[in-house]
C-alpha cells in the first residue's frame, strides 16, 4: 500500500490496524491513508491573525446507503476512517448524495440512494452543512426530500441547493466564524432536471446561467467570501468538460472566490481564473461506487480530495487538499502542483 499523497503539514502521525476488509464493506474510499491513522492538522497560520482566518474543510460524495449503510445499521461509524482527515478544520462541508428518509417511493432510475435515518447523527457530528444539490435527493419523490430536510433541520445540520421551493433552493447557507462571513450556494446541473425545485416545489437549485450570476451578485455585498459548491461534469472523465469551465468562469466573473465542483467520482484537479481558485471534481468520500463497475477506473473512484482552504476576509489565503486513495493510483492522481493561490 502506498501512503498517503499529501502536502499539508502532517503531525502525529500513527498507526491503526483496522482490517483492509472492513474499509472495504464500509464504502470509505480513503482506504490507504486510513491505515496510517493520519491526524491532519491545518497549515500554520502565514499572517499571524488567528481568529480572522477560518479553516474549511470541503468532502466530496457521501453515499449511506449500500455498504456504507449496511455497515451503519450495523453500529460502525460509516466516517470511521475518514473523520480524521476533517479535524483541524472550523467548518466542515460535503456532498450529501443521498435522502436520509424512511419514506417515499423508489423512482425508475439506474441508481436510487436512500439512508436510514440513524445516519443523521454521524452527519451532524462530523459536517457543518451539507449540499443537497445533486442528482440523487430527488430519488424517492418529493417526501422523502422533504423529510431529509426536516431531519436535517431538526438535527441543526444545515443545507444548502435544496429547499421546499425554488427560492429556498437558491438561498445560500451563511456562515460566521472567526469574524470572517462566508456565503455557499449549490447547484446541480446532472440529469434528471425534473429534480429542480420549482415556484411550489421542493427540490435542488439548477444551475441556469443566468439564475447563478444574480445569485451570487446578491449575496456578493453582504458577505465576505463567497463560494459554489457544484454538481456538474461527466462520470470518470479526469479534466474538466468545456460547459464546466465555462460556468465556473462566469461563477468568478459574477463575485464567486471559490468554486468547488462534484459528480464525476474521480478527481478533476483545479485551475486558478482571474486569481480565483476552481477545483472542478472532489471525487467520492464515502461510497462504494466503485463496485458498480469494478473494471472501470477502481483505483480511481476510491480516491477523493479533502479540500481544505484558509479563508480571510479578502478571500482565500492558501489552500491543500488531502488526498485519500487506493494503492497503486495515489501517486498519479495524488501529487499536487504547489500551492499558489492569490490573496485579492
Ligand atoms: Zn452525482
């Protein structure tokens, strides 16, 4: 096994034995770097101001349903080996891909995921917010979205790209910490668009053109920083289509500081436009995607980026990403170009 690709600063590191099998059954794609153990403490502070800089922490695909679900129900912690790689971080963000619902109906569709409820402690312990902006919230019809909302709500895990109607849906989550106010709005833009919230409908925010810039023009003066937070792209393409770069261009040129993107399953590496930071895919977090199609890029799809940024309020200071993987792919999807990011 290869050990984890990773530029931040590493301390403590130790070992764990916890079997190779059980991450497997758990669905975890941070297979390797789980073994070490790896306790993950931010990057130091470059301009000496602790309390006006804040740490996020941005996770890909969470997927409790299957594996990571059977293993839930069955007592383990389904963020076990991955819960490390969030600590040191204020606020922690990732992709829910899934309803937590008992109710609703399963729709005809290639892959439909629903959690069992007990999986909304593991998310309220471990995340700040969640992004409902995606193309599986939709799965079991509208009750099941909405009782997922209400769970989260009554959970005080807030979200963000989904809502009881297309206003909430557009509504950014806004956040305070260390004095810095960060605003996140999440779209999704992967069939099927019958998933969009409308004027009396719940569902996700799409992401038309137009809608995101007056979005983010909006929020832009009464906040701090401002980031995307994206559902887009193709499944296992490495780099980025030409209308995921159009968008996250336009997302910059309306105010955006960052734009963080999902979907594709496999990491999409970034792009600095006009000084802002683009990472396109995240990859997954927790899934066992993978095994849908064994033959397809499984090194790949078990890797995923925790995207961590330290944030002012002129925007992003620096930026990492930990890099979960699977042994034999780490090292070429791993390496990570230096950080350079631009303080405006
Ligand atoms: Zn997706």
């Amino acid at each position: 096994m290869q050990p984890p690709h990773t530029r931040i600063s590493i301390r403590t590191p130790s070992r764990r034995s916890r079997s190779f099998v059980l991450r497997i059954a758990f669905g975890v794609v941070a297979i390797a770097i789980a073994q070490a153990n790896t306790r993950v403490m931010a990057a130091d502070d470059p301009a000496g101001k602790p309390g006006q800089q804040v740490r996020m922490a941005f996770v890909g695909d969470i997927m409790l349903d299957r594996d990571p679900g059977k293993a839930m129900l069955a007592g383990s912690d389904p963020f076990a080996d991955v819960a490390g790689l969030l600590e040191g971080a204020d606020l922690t963000v990732g992709n829910l891909e899934c309803v937590v619902a008992d109710t609703g109906t399963r729709l005809d569709k290639h892959f439909t995921f629903r959690a069992d409820p007990v999986a909304i402690p593991y998310l309220a312990r471990y995340f700040d917010a969640v992004s409902l902006a995606n193309n599986h919230t939709g799965d079991f019809g509208h009750v099941a979205l909405v009782e997922t909302m209400y769970r989260l709500r009554r959970a005080n895990l807030p979200f963000f790209g989904a809502g009881l109607n297309d206003r909430e849906a557009h509504t950014p989550w806004v956040v305070e910490k260390n004095g810095v106010k960060i605003a996140v709005l999440g779209y999704n833009e992967f069939r099927p668009r019958s998933f969009e919230a409308g004027p009396k409908t719940p569902g996700c925010a799409w992401s038309d053109d137009d809608k995101v810039v007056a979005d983010i023009k909006a929020i832009r003066p009464k906040v701090d920083v401002v980031m995307t937070f994206m559902h887009w792209g193709e499944e296992y393409k490495l780099q980025p289509n030409e209308r995921q770069k159009a968008l996250a261009h336009k997302m910059v040129d309306a105010g955006a500081d960052v734009v963080v993107g999902n979907h594709p399953h496999v990491i999409q590496g970034h792009e600095y436009y006009k000084g802002r930071l683009i990472t396109y895919c995240l990859g997954n977090f927790v899934f066992d995607e993978w095994k849908d199609d064994p033959e397809i890029m499984k090194e790949e799809r078990r890797m995923g980026w925790v995207l961590r940024l330290t944030l002012n309020k002129s925007g992003l200071v620096e930026w990492d990403a930990v890099v979960p993987g699977a042994a034999g792919a780490g090292g070429k999807l791993g390496a990570l170009p230096a950080s350079d990011a631009k303080v405006r």
